[in-house]
C-alpha cells in the first residue's frame, strides 16, 4: 500500500489540475513513497523498494521506482540504511525534483525534517516511518498553506481532542467499481464516523466532492463536525467521489444504504433523524438519495430527513449545454488562455464526453435520461426530480461571486450553479415547500489551504447549519 504522506493540496510536476463539479484529472507523480496530486487524491500501489543512492550507496525507500530516478544522500548509514540527520536530493532525469532535510531511520523519514517539492510546495513536521504525523505545516506556492494535525500523512485536521475519538469504519465491501479514486479497486470502502458520548440526536452525512478524499472533507468541517459532537449530533463522512448520478450507479447507492444501516445498527443512531450534505458531486448524490427516497420507482433504507447542497449541480441539462458553448468560447482565445481557464476548457470537455457517453448522446436526442439524471430540470414545469422534496427541508448553498468568475474563469451567471439553484428554491417554495431555503454565501468560499474559491465546504457556516439541524429535530 502506498505510503499517504501527504495526501491533501499536493502537487504534480507538470500536472492536469484536478476539476470540480463533476470531474477529476487522474494524473500521478510519484516522490520518496508519496503520491502527489493537485488536490486530494491517492492511489493504492505495491511497487516500493529501497533503492541505493549515488553517493554514500545508502538504501533509501521509494514507493515506485523509475529508471529515471537519482538520490544522493548527505548523511549517516547504519546497516547500510540511510539514518540519522541528513539532507535528500532526488532527481527525475536528471533534474532536481524534490529535496528532504532532517531524520532518516531504516531508509525512511522518521523524526523532524522538511520536505520541499521543488517549485511547489514544503512540509515541514513530524515524520514516523515516511510519513507526516502530528502537527505539521505544508506551504504551497499559491500562497496557501495548512497547518494541523496529520495522520499517516493525510492532513486530518481536528482537534487533538476529537481526532483522537475519530472512528474509521472498514466495510466488507471493495472498491471494485472504483467509485473512491482514493484507494485501489481491492481495498475495502469505509466511513468515518465522528460519534457523540451521549445519546445521539441526529445524524449528518458528508458526502465529497468528485476527486476528493474524506480526510480533506473533515478537514474542511472541522468546525462543523466538533459543534456537531458537542450537540450530540454524530457526522459521518464516506468513501465515495467518483460514482455517476445515482440513477444509473446502483453501486454506490448500495453502499450507501449498506453505510446507513451500520451506522444504525451499530450506534443505534435514529434512522428518521439523517441529513445528507455534500459539496458539488456530494451535493447531487445527497440530493439524488433524497429525492429517491421519495419516488415509488425505488427502494432506499432509510428517507433522510432533510438535505444540504453546496454549490452542487442540479440541471444535466443545463451542464451539458453550458459546457458545450463554453468549449467554443475558451477555444477562440487559443494560447491566450490562463490556467485557470485551461483548467475549465479540461473540465467542459470532460463534462460533454462523460455525459455523451453515460447517456448515449447529448439532450437533443436523449433528454429524458437527462433529467432522469437531474435533481432540478429547469424546462420543466413539474421541476423534474425536484417535486420529490416539496415536503422535505431543503438549503441550497452557493457562494455567487461574479467577480471572481469573471476574473478568474471568465464565467458569467449564466454558467454558474447559482442560477439553477436559485431557480430550484423557487420551485419548491412554488410548489408550497416552506422549508427550502437558497443561501448566498457572497465571499465566504475558502479552501482548506487559505486560499480564495467559490466552490468550497466553507460557504456552509457551522453554526447556523448546526442550529437549523436542531430546530428540524425538536
């Protein structure tokens, strides 16, 4: 199993930025037993072994080899190990790419150190055996930076108090149809579970964005999920970020029932008391599960109790065709395109492919199994999926700065998730649902490393989430 040492915000060398809403770019880059991606992900490999430096002829460890890999090692042996204080050069034909300052132990960090990926980012912390845990600090590039606690090298910031009480429940179910890109198709899916010592009042489920680890959702929600504990709700976040619309993945539908029903056989948690939230990808699987459980058409294990949706897509329809026109316009700028209007173009083309192939063609010949796939269609005049929550509690997040859109992707209201789910509230409000709610979290997006973006977990505010929740459960 690959070692995580640093499996949140880290980088690749000459990397395809990872793409939210309903994308994600599997790009790998592998350095000293790490896996190292543009946000969050990490992947399961058995490729490791010590390999000998050119220097001292000192054994190191690496995850997985190239032929073009180099080390050269300023420091102690023992047994032919490299060991104690030193300073780590590892090159990639031929080119510096990453450096490690600090303690080795059998080949291995272990002890204080800093580890620099050239060009990118540090970390700085605490290493047992290759790995980053306890405190730490990792800067990046961009300006950002996370500092807290690591485990095993995933950044899993709660505090020392509630991580310590953090339960990973493993299932007996694998990741066959790999619908977590973070673990190997021959590992078992899992949840974490935050649970109170008293009886518990409510239960509330985070759901990832496409891409992106548990790990960094509790990060995201830390403060979330600690008033959650300290009210006696329980949060639970599980291992899925990469299944289609629910419709058409009866897989991941599967586990999630199969995770509800251990968390109320095992804690006895009250089955009528759920609230399912995500963000983007997450947003629409709570949605989409919500909705079913309301349509004669299936059989869900339990009927959530109200949903949450951040900056989720909701209008397949919609998507498509703004992902389409899009594609036109950043194409017209050719070279001019900035990085992060690059990172869209990836992500359009990936929406139109994706969907022509999941729905065999696009909503001009095939627009029922669009909406079938929608949790809101906004040409309809019965909201499509959306009439199964007009008796249900519904907020709606979103962080509408047109500014930065404009600035940053050259996106207008037209192209963001705000549109439709503003248009969404209104139906259900329409429709007499006196307990749908449309939040406009205007600058309140922030990713976990400080740095400035709509489509973030921080638009929810903790404590007014955790006070609708109660009032709901009363």
């Amino acid at each position: 199993m690959l070692s995580k040492t640093f499996g949140y915000l880290s980088v690749v060398r000459n990397f395809s930025a990872t793409l939210k809403h309903n994308t994600t770019e599997r790009m790998r880059l592998l350095i000293f037993g790490l896996l190292i991606l543009i946000t969050t992900n990490s992947f399961a490999q058995n490729n490791g072994q010590y390999v000998k430096d050119h220097k001292a002829n000192c054994k190191i460890w690496l995850d997985e080899v190239t032929p073009t890999d180099s080390l050269i090692w300023n420091g102690n042996c023992k047994n032919d190990f490299a060991s104690g204080q030193g300073f780590l050069q590892w090159y990639q034909n031929n080119e510096l790419a990453a450096t490690y300052k600090g303690e080795m132990k059998q080949g291995k960090f272990d002890g204080k150190g800093k580890f620099e990926i050239i060009g990118y980012a540090n970390y700085e912390g605490n290493f047992i055996d290759g790995s980053l845990n306890g405190k730490g600090v990792a800067y990046y590039k961009n300006g950002g930076k996370t500092i807290g606690n690591f485990v095993n090298g995933e950044f899993l910031n709660l505090d020392t108090k509630y991580l310590k009480i953090l339960k990973k429940e493993t299932l007996a179910i694998k990741n066959t149809f790999e619908i977590y890109n973070n673990i190997g198709k021959d590992d078992p899916l899992f949840y974490y579970a935050l649970v109170p010592q008293k009886t518990i009042k409510a239960v509330l489920v985070l759901f990832p964005s496409t891409g992106e680890s548990a790990e960094n959702v509790i990060s995201c929600n830390k403060n979330l999920m600690q008033l959650a504990y300290d009210k006696n709700i329980m949060t639970v976040v599980v291992s899925s970020n990469y299944n289609e619309t629910l419709e058409t993945d009866a897989i991941a539908k599967q586990f999630f029932d199969t995770v509800f029903e251990d968390i109320i056989v095992k804690y006895k948690a009250p089955k009528n008391k759920f609230v399912l939230s995500g963000l983007s990808l997450g947003g629409m699987n709570s949605l989409q599960y919500t909705e079913m459980s309301r349509n004669a058409k299936y059989d869900t294990y339990l009927k959530p109790l109200a949903v949450i949706g951040v900056d989720p897509p909701v209008d397949m329809i919609d998507l498509y065709n703004g992902a389409k026109n899009a594609i036109v316009k950043y194409e017209k700028e050719g070279d001019k395109l900035s990085e992060n209007k690059k990172m869209a173009l990836q992500e359009d083309h990936f929406i139109v492919n994706s969907f022509e192939k999941l729905y065999e063609g696009s909503p001009e010949g095939h627009v029922e199994k669009y909406i079938e796939a929608s949790t809101y269609t906004r040409s309809r005049d019965d909201g499509g999926n959306a009439k199964y929550l007009v008796d249900v509690p519904v907020r709606l997040y979103c962080d509408p700065d047109i500014l930065w859109q404009l600035k940053n992707k050259g996106r207008t209201y037209y192209d963001l998730n705000a549109a439709n789910l503003s248009a969404m509230t209104n139906f259900l409000m329409q429709s007499g649902n006196t307990r749908a709610e449309f939040i406009p979290a205007i600058g309140k997006g922030f990713r976990v490393d400080g740095t400035r973006h709509p489509h973030s977990w921080s638009i929810v505010e903790p404590t007014d989430c955790i006070k609708w929740i109660l009032e709901l459960i009363k």
